[in-house]
C-alpha cells in the first residue's frame, strides 16, 4: 500500500527535523556518501588521461575542460566543498564551476550530448558509490 505524504513547512520545521520525521515514521533508511576532491581528481585524472597540472591549468582544450567539468560535478555531489573552493582548487571561480555542474547534469540526463564524459562520470559515481 502506497502512502502519501503532504508536506508543509512552517518556520518551526526545519529540514533537519522534517528528515528526521520521514525516516522514523516512514521507514526509510538513507545512505550518505562523501568523498574526498583529491581522489576524484586522481580518478579523473586516470580515467581521462588529463594530468592534474593540465586540468587545473587555464588551457581551454575541450579534454582540459571536460575532466575540471567530471571533478566539478563530482565534488559538488559528493564533498561538503562550496563552489568557490572548488573552483579555487582548479584555478576557476565559482562561476565557471557552476557552468560545469549544468553541462556535466545535462550529459546525466541525455548522454548522447557527451558519451565520453558520461561514460566516465557514470564510472566513477559507481566507484564512489561502492
């Protein structure tokens, strides 16, 4: 039997509070996975090939860009870090990491846009995962 669930916020709820809620009444068991920004760039780093030096370099080459893209939306998923520490970590602002996590979401969401980068994004989200 399927349950529905209304929600409705109120000041005195906090999202904390409201999660806390689900999962006591609703059985529902939640697994939280974090990683750390240095193994996802050694992972992008060995499955594209891209060296650290020339992923955090200003080279605008399309397998630069796609691997600092790969990291981004991975350590915006999987790490605590703020856009301007990504960002900071490979030598871009916040702007350009918020660019990489769209482009990287859209490969998710239609891989034919990028099947490369889709397929390696897939891979090491199972690594990570695992």
């Amino acid at each position: 039997m399927e349950k529905k669930v209304l929600l409705s916020f109120t000041p005195e709820l906090t999202f904390r509070s409201f999660m806390n809620d689900i999962i006591k009444n609703y059985n529902v068991e939640i697994n939280i996975v974090k990683a750390d920004i240095e193994a996802i760039i050694q992972g992008v780093v060995r499955e594209t090939g891209v060296t650290e030096v020339e992923m955090c370099d200003k080279g605008r080459q399309r397998e630069y860009a796609e691997a600092r893209a790969i990291v981004s939306w991975l350590a915006r998923r999987y790490t605590s870090m703020t856009l301007t520490s990504i960002g900071k970590r490979l030598g871009r602002d916040h702007i350009s990491v918020i660019h990489y996590v769209r482009m990287v979401g859209s490969w998710m969401e239609e891989p034919r846009l990028n099947m490369r980068g889709a397929r390696i994004t897939q891979k090491l989200i199972d690594e990570i995962e695992q």
